[in-house]
C-alpha cells in the first residue's frame, strides 16, 4: 500500500466548483463533448514529480492524469475492468498542453471525458484544474486501442463503453430490422470479416449474445432475434424449427453471406441441426451450445403441451416463473442478482404468440442424432457446469458422437452460459473461431 488512496477522493464534477463560472477551464474547453460517468477525483502532486525548477512538467503531468484515470476507474466501474473483458488499452497518441505550473502540495481536480468512440477505439480528454484557485494547469487528449493479449485490435466491449457514458443502446451498427419473405426479423449487427451467426434459445431474445457480439471482432456478428422473440415479429399460428431455419437462411441471402458459422444455444442449437441437414454447404463451423440432438419424447412433449396452456392461460412472464429456476446456473442464482431479474423480464416479454408458437416448434422437433456422424465441419460443444436441462454428461455424448468435434465446460455457469459466463464464453468462441477460419470457404 502506498497510502496514494488517501491522498485521493471523489470530488463532485467540475461543473459543480465554485470557481468553474468565468474561470480559464471555461474558456479553455467550450465544447467539451460528454462528460463520462467516471468519477473527477483529486490528485495530489508530489515533492518527486516535479523537476529541477520545482514544478511538474508535460512528461511528468502525463503520469498524473494516468494515476488519475485509474483512480477514478477504481471508483467507478472497477480497476479490472479491461482485464474483464480480455482486452487491455493501449495508448496510440497522447498530447498534454501545458497552461500552467502545478507545484508539491497542488490538488489537482482532474476529470475524464469522452471525446469519441469508435469500433476499437476511444479517445478522451482530461482536465487538471487546481482546486485552490480553479485554474486550469494542463489539457490533455489520449487515444485508446482496445487490444487482446496477441496486440491485436478488438472491439470496444460495451462495458467499457458504458463506463465512459456510452449506452450501448445508441452505440452505430447495433438492431437493423431486415425483412425475410414477408416477416420482419431484429438483428444486431457488428463488425467485418466471415459471418458469424448466434442463434438464441427459448424464451429469450438476441441480447443473449451481447458479450459475444460486442467483442468477437474480426467477424460479422449476426444476431437475430428468431421470429416470435424479441423484436422480430411475432405472427399467430403453427411454427417449426424448419421455419426458424429458413428465417436464417433468407436473411443469410438479404446480408450476402454465403456461408457462416453457426453458434446456437439450446433451441438455437436444434436450428443450427436444421441448418446442417437442409442447407449444409451455407454452414461453415458449429458451436452447439447447452443443447442436444435428442426430440422431446412422450413426457417432454406433454410438459410442452402444459406449458402451452399456461403461455394461453397466464402469459409470457407465467412461463418465465416456470423456467427461470432452471435456465440458470445454481452459481448465478447466488451471485448474480442483477443477471437473474433480466432473465426473467427478457422471458416475460416475449411475445405470447411466439412462445406458444415456439414451444410446438420444440415439441414437434425432428431427431437430430442420425445427423451427427455426418458432421464433418469444425465443431465446439460448449456446456454449462451447471446446466440442469442438457447437462455435460449429455454434451459429452453429444461431442463424442460428432466426428470433428470438441468439447469446453463452462464453470459456474447454468443452460444459459453465454449470459451468465459471457466472458468464459467468448473466450472460447474466440479460440474456436481462429481454428475455424481456415477452412471457411
Ligand atoms: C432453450 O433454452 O432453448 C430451451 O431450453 C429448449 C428446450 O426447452 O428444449
């Protein structure tokens, strides 16, 4: 311990300060863009980092304002908060203007802002502004690459977006609504390179992969929302998993990839299945996540059929009380409360017509085993530890009868891994996909 925590707390925005109304700061930053959610915090200036003539110089005032994000980081969303996510900033261009001389003893009121953001980037401002007399001493502007452990450029998780003030929900490139023979289909959409396709389960929507689809970078992300989920339409009457599949396909066709690989969980998974057996050649790679190739036998598909007349009965969140005990992990349901109230909205506002719809689809499914010997391309089988409704003993049997497949387990995590464990999942996918990159066509 150092004892510099001491020597730093949290401060109310510049804003706020007596002194902000008509002094330099104001004139120096007219237009200073977003303020971040991050905390402004004092720093205060030590006897060591000034120089020969007793004051801090620009070298010396980059190293306060790194001190000083990672302070507020600390106080905000968390120190670790890109090791959590895999990916570490690395400053590309750094400037620090230099107004005035900041001596020992100075405390220094230093903000961070959000100047812009781009897929793999940030760039932020900084002020230093003496808290005794409200001058602003230094100016600084950095540029951030987000990169992985090999140094290669990645994507902007969206945590740490939003630390820095940015919902992801106004983030460019995210839900594009794109039209599939008549059916309105929500698809979130990022990124370039060989498509990547992430068919979501039951009840649940396309926001199931928002790890995976903010930090994958060097593919296309693709992710729908299945009609009847989410924010696709959600039309009366019979579905079937083949339905689902042509969905994808259409929308394959509308986004011009030929082939893709095919990430599904759970019912995703029996469609990724569909997928394989009617339109082999547009699958590049299979990940099959927390699922099986099994249909539903006598009891499964009369459990299917209760559940259907309590979506009719008491709708959607009905259902989502129903299964939420089971879809997640026993782990999340301790440590995850936040995650756990999610779930359990995303459940309940599912369309009802779309969950009755889809709960035929799972009853009347096709068997999928007769498939599995015949699957030559790269495959991953990845299971939740604590999955209770396709467990690992069933993802086990499901690998090994999968010639080129492979198996992960995802500790501490239940039937919906990607949400509970995105970072453990992405990971992987991560992993996979590289392997999976030289074979696609
Ligand atoms: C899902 O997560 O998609 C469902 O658990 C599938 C099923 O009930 O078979």
């Amino acid at each position: 311990m150092d004892g510099r925590g001491a020597l730093m707390r949290p401060v109310p925005s510049l804003d706020k300060l007596g002194g902000a109304a008509g002094s330099p700061r104001a004139d120096a930053n007219p237009n200073p863009g977003p303020v971040s959610r991050l905390p402004t915090v004092e720093v205060t200036v030590y006897p060591y980092e000034c120089d020969a003539y007793g004051h801090l110089n620009e070298a010396a005032y980059l190293t306060v304002f790194e001190r000083a994000r990672w302070e507020a980081l600390a106080r905000g969303p968390g120190a670790d908060l890109f090791r959590r996510h895999g990916v570490w900033p690395a400053v590309r261009s750094a400037s620090v203007e230099f107004l005035r001389p900041a001596f020992p003893g100075d405390v220094l009121a230093v903000d961070l802002r959000l100047e812009s953001l781009g897929r793999t980037s940030l760039a932020m401002a900084q002020s230093a502004v003496r808290r005794s007399d409200g001058a602003v001493l230094a100016e600084a502007r950095f540029t951030f690459v987000m990169v992985d452990p090999a140094g290669g450029s990645v994507a902007v998780p969206d945590e740490v977006a939003g630390a820095f003030g940015v919902r992801a929900s106004t983030r460019p490139g995210e839900m594009v609504r794109y039209d599939v023979g008549g059916l309105s289909l929500a698809v979130d959409l990022r990124g370039d390179g060989p498509a990547l396709l992430l068919v979501h389960g039951f009840p649940v929507d396309r926001t199931l992969w928002a790890h995976q689809v903010a930090t994958l970078a060097g593919w296309r992300r693709i992710a729908p929302d299945l009609r009847g989920m989410g924010m696709s339409d959600a039309p009366d009457g019979a579905y079937a998993i083949a339905t689902y599949a042509d969905d994808l396909v259409r929308l394959l066709d509308r986004l011009q990839a030929k082939q893709a690989v095919v990430v599904g969980l759970s019912m995703g998974g029996y469609v990724a299945f569909d997928l394989v057996r009617r339109y082999r050649d547009r699958v590049a790679g299979l990940v099959l996540v927390d699922t099986r190739a099994e249909p539903d036998g006598a009891e499964g598909r009369a459990g299917r059929d209760a559940m259907i007349a309590l979506a009719r009965a008491e709708g959607s969140r009905a259902v989502a009380e129903r299964m939420l005990p089971r879809v997640l992990g026993r782990t999340t349901q301790q440590t995850q409360p936040v995650l756990v109230e999610q779930v359990r909205e995303m459940m309940a506002r599912a369309p009802v017509a779309g969950v009755i719809g889809a709960l035929g689809a799972l009853r009347d499914r096709p068997d999928s085993t007769p498939l599995l010997p015949t699957i030559a391309i790269p495959t991953l089988v990845v299971v939740g530890q604590e999955d209770e409704l396709t467990p690992p003993s069933a993802a086990r049997a499901l690998a090994d009868a999968i010639p080129s497949a492979a198996l992960t387990v995802i500790p501490s995590a239940g039937h919906f891994s990607p949400l509970e464990a995105p970072t453990a999942v992405s990971r992987v996918l991560a992993e996979f996909l590289e392997h999976a990159r030289g074979y696609i066509r």
